[in-house]
C-alpha cells in the first residue's frame, strides 16, 4: 500500500528546496537534506508502515490524504486492496461502489484496472466433495 510526498509537502504543504550556491557548500547542503530526512521521513514512514493507517489515508478525501496519493484511480485500487488485506469484508463492497461512482463519472483511465482488482479480489467458487460449487 503506497503513499509518499516530497518532505516538504508532508511536512509543511509546500516544496523544501536546497539552492548549492557553490561546491564548497555541498557538504552542509547534504547534512541539511539528510536532517530534514531524520525528522521529516522517518517518522512519516513509521506512521504509515501499518497498512491500517495507510488504508485510513487512501479511503480519505481530506487534502492530506490526497497530497499523499493524488492520483484517484491508483488510490482507489489501493484503498481496495487494503480493505481486503485488512479483512474488512463489510468495508470493501461500499467502497467498491463509492469509488466506482466517483470513476466512472470522472472517466479516470483507471476505472478498467479498478474493476479488474475488484473482480479478482472476489471470493472464488471451490468444487465441493460432490462436484458442486462452494463459495469460500
């Protein structure tokens, strides 16, 4: 399950850019990135190592949640997935057809892909003792 962002959109909404006026510089400019690394990655990869935390982000529309995954279609298939790696049956047919809706009037180029991870995270028959079909 993936979000992600540039440390300075995670951290303070906006780019953080380092300028290298000269060579010499190059050095302190890396302890800079690497310190903003320390604070502001670290603890942002922390947080969303559990795949709770990340499906909570990708079922949000808050605009955090859309800087950290911007993109609906990717986000929605995500969403989806992790729904079902968290077992959360009963979650994942409303949000199956919130985010249907929300493609499908977009016409995001997503929406085939969508509904082929929806139609593949679908319970497959097994063939029971006697030949007949058994949901799982």
């Amino acid at each position: 399950m993936t979000v992600g962002g540039e440390l300075g959109n995670i951290s303070v909404g906006r780019p953080l850019r380092w300028t290298l006026p000269d060579l010499g510089d190059a050095l302190k400019i890396c302890d800079q990135m690497l310190d903003a690394f320390e604070k502001i990655g670290l603890p942002f990869l922390r947080a969303y190592s559990d795949v709770a935390a990340v499906h909570q982000v990708l079922t949000s529309s808050s605009p955090r949640a859309t800087l950290l995954a911007p993109v609906s279609g990717s986000r929605y298939m995500r969403a989806v997935a992790s729904a079902h790696v968290l077992g959360a049956t009963s979650d994942t047919g409303r949000l199956i057809n919130r985010f249907e809706a929300e493609l499908l009037e977009e016409k995001d180029p997503y929406l085939d892909d969508f509904r082929a991870l929806c139609h593949g995270l679908q319970p497959k028959p097994v063939e029971g003792p006697m030949g007949s079909a058994v949901a799982q």
